[in-house]
C-alpha cells in the first residue's frame, strides 16, 4: 500500500499521512500584495460560472460493494470557479470587476452571487432554470 503524497506549506512535496491546507499568500491575506495602479481599472469579466466544492476528509475503509474508498467527510468548502474565480482574482488585485455570466435557478447559483458578493464584485448574473450551475 503506497503512501499519500502532499504538498506542505514548509517546503516541497513530502511523504505525509493526511494532507495539509497550504496557507498562500494573496492579496487578501497581505495588502502589500494588491496593485495600487489597478484601482482605477474597471473589469468585466464575461464567461462560464462554476462553483467549485471540496469535501475533505479520512479514508476510513474500502467499500465492500466496490473498490472504491469510503471517505468519513470532516469539512467542506466552497469557492468560485471559472470566470467567477477570474473576477475574484482580479478584484483581489485591486481592480472595480463586475462579472457577467449564467448560473442555474439553484441552491449552488445563489450560493455564487453571495461569495461575489463577499468578494465585492458586481455581478449580473442571468438565472436559468434549464442548467444546473
């Protein structure tokens, strides 16, 4: 049986038990990192809206059904994805972005207007109950 291999924050690839988030540094989390000359800059970023969902957890066994591994999940996270992860790099850096996309008439569509809205990004999002977002 092989050994999980993970990226670790104190330096490169290394032989570990369980994963460890990495803690990057953005301009979120240091100001120093935000490009003063972009906050006169207006974007509007125009393209396909994801959600993006991680479940971590422990593999606590194997299924006996299927060799598929049984995962005991310990914490969930949400981020934007696609052309919503693109606004909210770029209102990261300092610059006004709006973003102009489709997302489904669903749970995961509202969910993305509120993490733009958390980003502060003005979003026009045109809701369509045929998709899913």
């Amino acid at each position: 049986m092989g050994s999980t291999i993970s990226a670790s924050p104190a330096g490169p690839l290394s032989q570990v038990g369980t994963s460890v988030p990495s803690r990057l540094l953005t301009p979120d989390s240091n100001p120093q990192l935000r490009a003063p000359q972009l906050d006169a800059v207006r974007i509007l970023v125009v393209g396909d809206v994801m959600l993006d969902r991680y479940w971590f957890g422990e593999v606590s066994r194997i299924s006996p059904e299927a060799p598929v591994p049984v995962v005991r999940i310990e914490r969930r996270e949400e981020r934007l994805g696609g052309a919503a992860n693109v606004a909210r790099n770029v209102a990261s850096l300092g610059a006004h972005c709006a973003l102009l996309g489709v997302v489904g008439a669903d749970e995961a569509g509202a969910q993305v207007a509120h993490l733009l809205g958390e980003s502060h990004i003005h979003s026009y999002l045109q809701r369509d109950a045929a998709i899913s977002t």
